[in-house]
C-alpha cells in the first residue's frame, strides 16, 4: 500500500512542487503517473524514494512512515522498492549478467544465490541470450530490459519505473510497458511516470494525472490529455 496524506513539499527556493496531495494505491495496482513537465511529478518519486521528505502530511510505503522513518532503516526501505530510469543508468564495464547481478551483490547475497536468480530475471525479460553483452552492444530497449531484470532481483513489492520508455524507440515502448504489466499480474505494484498519450490510452489502467503539484485526476483511464507536455 502506498499512501499520501495531505502532502506538501516546498523547496528552500520557495517552489511550491506538491500541494496537498491525497492518494492511495493498492496492494497489486498498475498506476500510470502522468503530468506536464514541472508538475509535480519528479518530486513525487524522490518522496516515495526517500531523497526527498514532505514540507507537511504523511507518506505511507509498504508499512514505512516516510516521514518519521530512522535513517538506517532507509537502505531497507529501498531493497523493497525496484526503480527503473529513463537513461537506464546500467554500468558501462559490466556485461548485462554482471549489471544485474550487481544489485544482489551489494546485499551481501551469497554466490550461489546471485548464480540462481541472475539468469532467471533475464530470462524473465528476454534476455538470456545476452548475458554477456556489454551496455553499448545493446539496444535501448534492450538495455531497458536488463535495467528491468536488475529492478527486480531482490523481489521488491513496488516498481516504479520513472519515463522508461524515454529513451528507446516508439515501437518498443508498448513491448516496456507489455512485460511491466506482465510483471504487475505477478502481484508487483507498478508505478509507471509517462507523458506518452498512446500508452496510457492503450493500456488500461489506472491514471493519476499531476497539475500543478495538484493530483487533477485519479481513476481508471481518467486524465486530460491536454496538459502533459
């Protein structure tokens, strides 16, 4: 469950970025965040990432107050959130096994363990023949997919994909967005930030519609199409 109450975040230089927003979001939900650049939706995402904390009102993720949640229980926080970017953010000298192998490895997972789950996960998103394929030698939606199988490795409740279609050619984005929501019947809630007309109208599931640090709409395949650019 993520829960916001009352929210509002104002920046030192007096940006008003979120202004009381109230939302709720299901065990178990695909949730489309959309909204026109400067409104609100980045600073969203720090929240629920815990870069950033509210000026005022309540944050609730899988059980954490963000609010009120001590500084070495972030790291755990995280581990039960997967993020998936925009610009893939794979590092360059490690081949896609290794990539996303990595996320294992810095829990001090054992070996065996990292040689069990790495080649499931890209398996899980068409990858494993491409284990020992280095970033440039991939496409973008390819790198997008291993960025994807590192997101999930450590069996996260919540994904939040922040514009990953972004960055790779159209026509892939509706296979991104195919094997996000694949993912969601497996029970993983997904928060996926878009400005993509298309691929909200395409999939149906829910809209949260960000204005002015405002939530404007929030329901199933609600928003306004005019405002997102």
């Amino acid at each position: 469950m993520v829960e916001f109450v009352s929210v509002s975040k104002k920046y030192p230089s007096g940006t008003e970025a979120l202004r009381g927003i109230d939302l709720s979001i299901k065990d178990g939900e695909f949730v489309f965040v959309v909204g026109k650049s400067g409104a609100g939706k980045s600073t969203l995402i720090k929240l629920l990432l815990r870069e950033e904390q509210p000026t005022s009102g309540n944050i609730i993720v899988n059980g954490y107050d963000l609010s009120r949640i001590k500084r070495r229980e972030i790291p755990a926080y995280r581990r039960s959130i997967g993020i998936v970017f925009q610009d893939f953010r794979l590092i360059p000298n490690m081949n896609a096994y290794d990539n996303v192998a990595f996320a294992l490895r810095v829990t001090g997972a054992s070996t065996s363990e990292i040689r069990r789950k790495t080649p499931y996960m890209l398996s899980l998103v068409g990858l494993s023949s491409k284990a020992k394929a280095m970033p440039e030698e991939l496409s973008g939606g390819e790198q997008q997919r291993v960025a994807l199988a590192r997101a999930l490795i450590n069996n996260p409740s919540i994904v939040i994909a922040d514009e990953p279609t972004g960055n790779i050619d159209p026509k892939l984005s509706y296979e991104i967005v195919e094997l996000l929501s694949e993912i969601n019947k497996l029970g993983i809630t997904v928060i996926m930030v878009t400005h993509e007309h298309e691929l909200v109208s395409h999939f149906n599931h829910r809209v949260i519609e960000i204005d002015d640090g405002k939530a404007v709409a929030n329901g199933e395949a609600e928003f306004s199409g005019e405002i997102w650019r």
